[in-house]
C-alpha cells in the first residue's frame, strides 16, 4: 500500500548472451509508470557495470496492445560470477503508492 517502488532482478545462474526483449500489458496504466532495466546493477558505472537499457519510459503513454519491445540485433554476452553478479538483470518500476498493475516482461536469452 505504501510501496513507490517494484524491483524484479534475473540473474540466471549461467552464461547468457541477451539478443532482445519485450514488456506486454493487458491496458496502458492510467496513472504514471516509469520503467528502468539495468544490466549488473551490482557493479558501479566506472567498473564497466550499471549498463541502462531502458530509462524512465512512461509506461501510461505505451499503448497496452502494443507494448514494447527492446531489439539489440547484436547479442550482448554476460558471463556468470556469482561473486560479482556480472549476468544480473533489474528491472525497476516506480508508481504512484499502492498502485497496482500487471505486464510481463518476456527476455529473448541464449544459454551458452
């Protein structure tokens, strides 16, 4: 109810090239939501981590029949650490307190 911030972190526990993905809902939000995802979080941006593939996208202007959709046309290789968290995905959403909606994030990975 008090929540102004949902944080979803992947990390598969392999080697992953990632080549795209997609975020699909049911309706647009009618009220103000904003997504980031940001590949190893974990590792400060002078170290090479805290890569930003997507940047406060308001999703209430996205049509929900639609989408969006993430094309890297070039596979993007993330060597598993489980130490350093190098493969770890997070996807962070930020609403308005006790708003609630539902989307699928769908991920095009390739296992090495």
């Amino acid at each position: 109810g008090n929540a102004v911030k949902t944080v979803v972190d992947i990390e598969p526990p392999y080697n992953i090239c990632v080549a795209g993905g997609c975020l699909r809902m049911s309706t647009s939000p009618t009220q103000d939501v904003f997504l980031n995802v940001i590949a190893v979080p974990d590792i400060p941006v002078a170290y090479g981590g805290s890569k930003v593939f997507i940047q406060n996208v308001n999703l209430s202007y996205i049509d929900g029949s639609i989408g969006l959709n993430a094309d890297g046309r070039a596979a993007k290789q993330l060597n598993y650490s489980a130490a350093l968290h190098t493969n770890k995905f997070r996807f962070q959403f930020t609403h308005p307190a006790g708003y609630q909606f539902w989307c699928a994030v769908l991920m095009e990975i390739y296992k090495q």
